[in-house]
C-alpha cells in the first residue's frame, strides 16, 4: 500500500482508545501526519494529563501502521494531551473546561484531604487546576494548603469586582476563609450563603482551566443546590469512609445528585481511610473499619469505584500544616496519584459519551 497522509489515518483507524471504545481518528486526536523521506510524524491527542494508557496506545498506533506499511519508516509519534470538555463556552466559566464536585453524605470523611491532595495531583500530572472550598462555615483549604491569612486582591473589569485567587503548589484556590478572620464567628445562612459562594466560583478570574474541583460541606444542603444552580458540573466525586454509618450517608449524597432537579453525574467512589497502614511498613494493611464498603456502594450504584486512600498519620499531619501529603515520594502520593489518573479518565469517559452538562433551570 503507499503511504500517503490518507493511508496512515486509515490504519490508525484501526487503533481503539480502550477507555472511550471508539477509535483514534474518530475522537479527532490523530493531528499534523507529515511524511518526509521514510519518516512519518503526527501527534496524538489523548485526552487526559499523562494518560497511564500512553505506551499501549503508541504501541497499537505502529502496529497498526507496521501492517499495512512494513517496517522500512521511522514512526515519529508525538504523544500529547488536552482535556476535554462538554461545556457551551456559555457566560459562566467559559475557560473552564470541567467542574467536579467532591461530596459526602457525612461529615469528616475527609472531603477536603481528599479534595486537597486531587487538585495537588492533578495539577502535578500537568493540568491547569483550581479548587473551590464550599464549606462556607467552615473552610479549611486556607490551612491545608498553608495560605491562612492571604488576602486575594480584587480587580475591577469593566463595571464588575473579579477576585485574584490565590496560587499554592500549582492550584488557584478561593476561600471564604480568606476573606474573613480565622477566629471570627461570621455564620453564613441561606441566601447569603448561597449568593457568596456563587461569588466564589463565578466572579473569579481563574483563567483557562482543566479542573475546577469544589470541595463541598458534608451532607445535602442549601449549598449542594446552589452550587449546581450556579455552574454546570461534569461530575461529582463521592468520598466515603469503610464504617457502615458512613457508607449510609455517603447512599444520600449519591441519591442527591441523583435527584432529577440536580442530574449530576457521579464519576465515581473514593474510599478514604480504607484501611491502616504503619509508614514503615507500607504491605501491611489493616482493614479495621471492614473491608470494602466503598467498592460495594459503586456497584450498587453501578457508578466507578476511584480508589482507596489509607489511614496514615501524615497525611493527617500534612493537612494541618499545610503541606498536602501528596507532595512527599512514598505510597501516599501514589496513592492520590492514582486516585487522579482514575478522576482524570472518568472525566474523559464522561465528556465522550453524555450529553452536554447544564444548569439547572430554577422555577420561581
Ligand atoms: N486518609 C487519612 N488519613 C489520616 N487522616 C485523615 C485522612 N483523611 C482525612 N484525615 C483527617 O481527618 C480529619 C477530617 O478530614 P477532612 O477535614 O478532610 O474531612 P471533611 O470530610 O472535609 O470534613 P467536613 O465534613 O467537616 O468538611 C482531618 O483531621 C484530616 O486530617
Ligand atoms: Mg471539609
């Protein structure tokens, strides 16, 4: 067969992205084939920050072209990555690709760790990321990511005050938190609430975005509603803790975003202090709280299951000092590292196979 631009598109047609099951040419990531002499180059797109799929699929793309060309050229591939999005570059967050909502039904199931070390890890696999702290009673990104006591300046565009977030280990942050003392007892209700955080998210200049993680307050309320009315979200994470009255919480998160008037996809269940394990002897696993609970509540749900973080001292005590836990080599960072990888590639099954995510209408 000759090798022409043409040619090489229709072998690699023959190559399948396993996650999104459709092949590569189809989901537009095969660009810029150039032939020179007996060199083949293009690009191909994947779809997630440092796909783990990368070789295999590279691997597929010469097979593919070593069947129908032989192996007399130089297959030149470049492997890249652009997160997609399904959002209508609308008025709301328009450089923001995907929003994610981390939830729970219970509170202290660690929302924010998780929420904190997933934006950290993200942000280290190469995306552009921003993370919300919903908690308007009581914020704690400030001091997990230890920025307690920084002021966001504020800019006025045109007739509009817009808030510089605050960048910390890579990620724009906003927080109520910032904005009021540590110490104060500024108790936020209702619309009030509802209308701050709605400031927090939309009058921000986060720029362009891979990510913008929310970190909700526990349970279902006015927040949850807001939020969803505020912004279109791709989808929500579901954190959980193995304890049964936990995992019964964490069915009424799920079953919120269930709800018909919210319709938010859920990409997945994080189990979080799965099981203990002593730092220094990182095989040996301690499953106290019973084993596999969250894994069980995904396949009730039929939903993805993210993956399971453990109990560790450290990760406790990067919190409180402000040195996400993710950000030290060892079996913790893995594990979040993992957990963002499987984020990541939801995110990307979603985008190419649901329609469009849009704000919920609210009737007066
Ligand atoms: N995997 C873990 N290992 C050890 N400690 C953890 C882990 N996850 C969370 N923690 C600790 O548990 C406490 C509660 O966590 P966190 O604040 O993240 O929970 P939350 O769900 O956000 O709580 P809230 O519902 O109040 O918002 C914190 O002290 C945190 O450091
Ligand atoms: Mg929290």
């Amino acid at each position: 067969m000759q090798l022409t631009a043409e040619s090489v598109k229709k072998s690699l047609s023959r190559v399948q992205d396993p996650d999104l099951k459709k092949d590569l040419v189809t989901l537009g990531m095969i660009q810029g084939i150039h032939i020179e002499g007996n060199k083949v180059s293009f690009k191909v797109v994947l779809t997630t920050p440092a796909c783990p799929l990368k070789e295999v699929i590279k691997n597929n793309c010469i097979e593919a072209l070593e069947q129908d060309h032989g192996t007399d050229w130089t297959w030149d591939i470049f492997m890249t990555s652009q997160v997609t999005t399904i959002r209508d570059a609308g008025p709301i967050l328009p450089e923001v690709k995907n929003i994610i909502a981390i939830a729970s039904g219970k509170g202290g199931v660690g929302k924010s760790t998780t929420a904190v070390n997933l934006a950290v890890a993200l942000a280290q696999l190469g995306a552009k990321v921003g993370l919300v702290d919903a908690d308007i009673s009581g914020p704690s990104v400030p001091t997990m990511f230890n920025v307690e006591g920084e002021q966001p300046t504020v800019k006025k565009v045109g007739e509009k005050n817009i808030i510089v977030p605050i960048l910390q280990y890579g990620v724009k942050l906003m927080s109520i938190g910032f904005l009021t003392p540590t110490d104060s007892a500024v108790v936020w209700r209702g619309p009030m609430a509802s209308s701050a955080l709605r400031q927090f998210i939309v009058d921000v200049e986060w720029g362009e975005l891979d990510y913008l993680l929310i970190d909700l307050p526990p349970g279902t309320s006015d927040i949850h509603l807001t939020m969803v009315q505020t912004v279109p979200v791709t989808g929500a994470v579901i954190v959980t803790t193995p304890q049964k009255v936990a995992l019964a919480d964490a069915n009424k998160g799920l079953s919120m975003f269930r709800q018909p008037q919210i319709n938010v996809p859920i990409l997945g269940v994080v189990e979080n202090m799965a099981y203990f394990t002593p730092e220094e002897l990182p095989e040996n696993k301690y499953y106290i709280f019973g084993k596999e609970g969250g894994k069980k509540l995904a396949e009730k749900y039929e939903v993805p299951f993210l993956g399971e973080i453990p109990i560790i001292q450290s990760i406790r005590e990067s919190g409180d000092t402000g040195y996400p836990a993710v950000l030290k080599t060892g079996p913790t960072k893995d594990a979040y590292m993992d957990l963002a990888e499987s984020v990541a590639r939801q995110v990307a099954i979603r985008n190419a196979s649901v329609e469009k995510t849009s704000v919920v209408e609210v009737k007066a």
